[in-house]
C-alpha cells in the first residue's frame, strides 16, 4: 500500500487549477477505497477538498434526486444508476468494481452453515439483512432466498438495517448468528467475521458498482478524471486491495480453429480443475493456481489426435497441423505447437493462471494472465491474457508439393 499514493499520482498526470470542493455520493461499502482514493486525488489537486457522503445507495440516489449537490453517483447495483442516466441526471454510467454476496458469522461462533438451506435450523434465530428497497445486498439476499423458496422459513428472523455496514456490526456484535454482507465487507472486520459461505452469483442479479459523473455537476472535468482514475491500473488496485472483485470478470476469448470458439469466464475455467505450480520469474520464484492450457483447448472441443510411432502420419493431425496464440491486449503474442502442450508429450507445462503467491493476480498483470512452468526464462508469460487463437497452419503455409 505505501506505493499506492505514488501511483495514483502518476496515473492523474499534471495537475489542474482546482475548485474548492468535489462531492461524491457513494455506497457505503466503498468507503474505505474511496477515503483512500481521495486523499490521493486531493495531493494531485492542491486545494481541492473530496467531501464524500457515503449510505445506502437508495438513500443516495434519493438525496440526488431530490436536489443534493453532487459531482459523482456511485452505487452498488446497475440500478438506480441506469435509471437516473435515462432520466438525464447523471452521464452514462461505467462499472468501477464488482462484489460476492457471502453470508457471514461471528468469528467467535460455534455455528458453521454451509448453505442457505442451514439457516433455516431453529440455531438460527436472529439473520441480518439490509432493507432491500434501498440497500442492494438486502435485495441480492432475497433474491437467493426466494429462489431456494426459504423466504417464508426465514422471513421472521430478519433482523433489517439499512446499510451493509450496519449488518456486518450486527454480525460482529453478536447480535445476529449470521448476516447478509458482502466479501470486502467481511475483509475490512479486523477478524471479527469470518465468511460462512458464498451465494451463489447465478442466485442473484450481478453485483456492480457503477460510478457516474452528476450532468449538472459544476466541475465536470475533475469529475470525470475521478471516475475515469477509479476505473484505471491505480483504482482497480485500491479496489482489489479491499476485497471488491475486478471491474470486469476474468474471462478468456477462444477462436479459430476449433469445434467451439466462444467465451469461457472464470468460474468456467475453474470448473476445468484448479492445479498449482510453482512458476520462475525475473523476482524469483511464485506458487500459482490455475488450469492447464490443454483443458481450456479440450473445454471448446478441440481434443489432442493422436500421436506415438505406431500412428500413420496422416493421423497425426494434432501436432503438426496447428499452434496456439497466445494474446493480451498489449499486442504482446505467444506460440505454442498443439504437440507440446499434450501432457504425454513432453516438457511444456503452460497454465492460465488468475493467482500469485495466494492473491488475485496484480491489476497490470491479470486478472489472467499465462505461466509456463517449465520455460527456463518468463518471455512466453504473457500479462492480461485475453484471447487464445488456434491456428491451422494448412491455411498460412500451403503444403509443400510432393
């Protein structure tokens, strides 16, 4: 964290003639990122000073709507936010973050639930929850529970507050045997909660946080230059660094010459089997945890021919005819021949890997990004690994004439 201000700093550039106040309306679980955020953007603007009002993101958009003076809207739900940009109050909005909702309990407690379907045990008397018509995670919590028809099972033990920061008190206090919150909430506890287990995200709409600047604000060019610094490396890593996910999900693009080119997000590609490894690079050695490039290949269908000396050349399509291509959006390639990576087929061990040394992979780096393990130098590790194209080398190198 010590070289987060010096970055951020770089990242906003020279400075320009500030105003004397910036306010910015936001969720009340984004509090502690955007203090620090703050205090980093005011150094870059001397004499500027954030005033941020951070609650409930129904309370927000109501004191926007009914006339609060703001420069930037940042919510914790695609609404209010769409809603109030149709309306013309604020411009279009960008997501700067993503959230878990995770059921949590006291670390003190002998009580473990491992599903929604737990809390419905008589151990649990007292669940809290944010009021759903103006806290976001209160109407993710009930749209899991509705969904697994525990609404009526559970529904007297709600105990309602109306911020996310007012559950997790509840939780740590003891007050309640377990809560509704989010994951970054539960990381910022001091460990005086611990997660009991993760809603599933399909249970639910998407949790996003999308920032927008207000259009009526009287310093639109500060504003955006916020938003756009939240959604930049700099944010995205004070964001990460207080448990929120990404603003967008990992995901791998894969295309060309294969059965099934589509697109394969993170919970797809964990669902192939987790592996880790150790893997070198020029600040030493790192353990890494993600899968191997074969799987991804196999998961659109593109299986491995066969191979071995018994097999007719003509059959030996797999790894003679094709190669992979590694790609990140910084134009930076890798080529690998589809015979290397076969697993029975010697040394190369390349993984498509979204850890490092136990952490989300750094914001310049990921959120995925490709190790091969067994290279002796990093120079086919390639950062922000976004897209694989299979190759058929048939269509480049037209074949010799015999």
């Amino acid at each position: 964290m010590t070289a987060l201000p010096a970055l951020l700093l770089a990242a906003l550039g020279a400075a320009v003639p500030p105003p004397a106040e910036l306010t910015v309306l936001a969720a009340s679980s984004l509090k502690k990122p955007l203090d620090a955020a703050s205090r980093a953007f005011e150094g870059a603007h001397p004499g500027l000073h954030i005033h941020l009002s951070a609650a409930a993101t129904g309370v927000i958009a109501q004191q926007l709507e009914q006339g609060a003076p703001a420069d930037v809207f940042i919510g914790a739900a695609a609404e209010p936010a769409h809603g109030l940009a149709a309306r013309g109050v604020l411009e279009a909005p960008v997501v700067i973050a993503r959230n878990r909702l995770v059921v949590a309990v006291p670390s003190r407690s002998a009580l473990h639930p491992q599903a929604l379907a737990d809390l419905s045990s008589a151990a649990y008397r007292h669940l809290g929850i944010g009021t759903a018509k103006t806290v976001p995670a209160g109407e993710y919590a009930m749209q899991a529970i509705r969904g697994a028809h525990l609404d009526r099972a559970l529904g007297e033990r709600f105990v309602y507050s109306e911020s996310v920061a007012q559950v997790l008190t509840q939780v740590t206090s003891g007050a309640v045997e377990a809560g509704f919150v989010y994951q970054s909430d539960v990381g910022g506890s001091d460990g005086a909660a611990v997660v009991a287990f993760a809603i599933d995200d399909a249970a639910h709409d998407p949790i996003v946080y999308p920032a927008a600047v207000v259009a009526k604000s009287g310093q639109l060019a500060l504003a955006r230059e916020l938003v756009a610094l939240l959604q930049g490396a700099a944010g995205q890593r004070l964001l990460t660094e207080a448990g929120f996910l990404p603003a967008h999900e990992a995901g791998l693009e894969v295309a060309g010459a294969v059965p099934n080119p589509g697109h394969l997000g993170q919970a797809e590609l964990e669902a192939l089997g987790a592996v880790k490894g150790t893997w070198s690079d020029h600040q030493g050695a790192h353990e890494v945890l993600g899968v191997p490039l074969d799987r991804v290949l196999a998961r659109v269908g593109f299986e491995a021919g066969p191979m071995g000396k018994d097999v007719p050349k003509a059959e030996k399509r797999f790894g003679y005819k094709k190669v992979v291509v590694a790609n990140s959006p910084d134009g930076f390639q890798a080529v690998f021949s589809c015979a290397e990576l076969r697993p029975t087929m010697g040394p190369t061990r390349a993984l498509v890997i979204w850890q490092l040394d136990g952490h989300p992979l750094p914001v310049e780096q990921g959120p995925l990004r490709l190790a091969v393990l067994t290279d002796q130098e990093p120079s086919r590790s390639l950062y922000a690994l976004d897209r694989l194209d299979v190759v058929d080398l048939r269509q480049v190198v037209p074949p010799r004439a015999k």
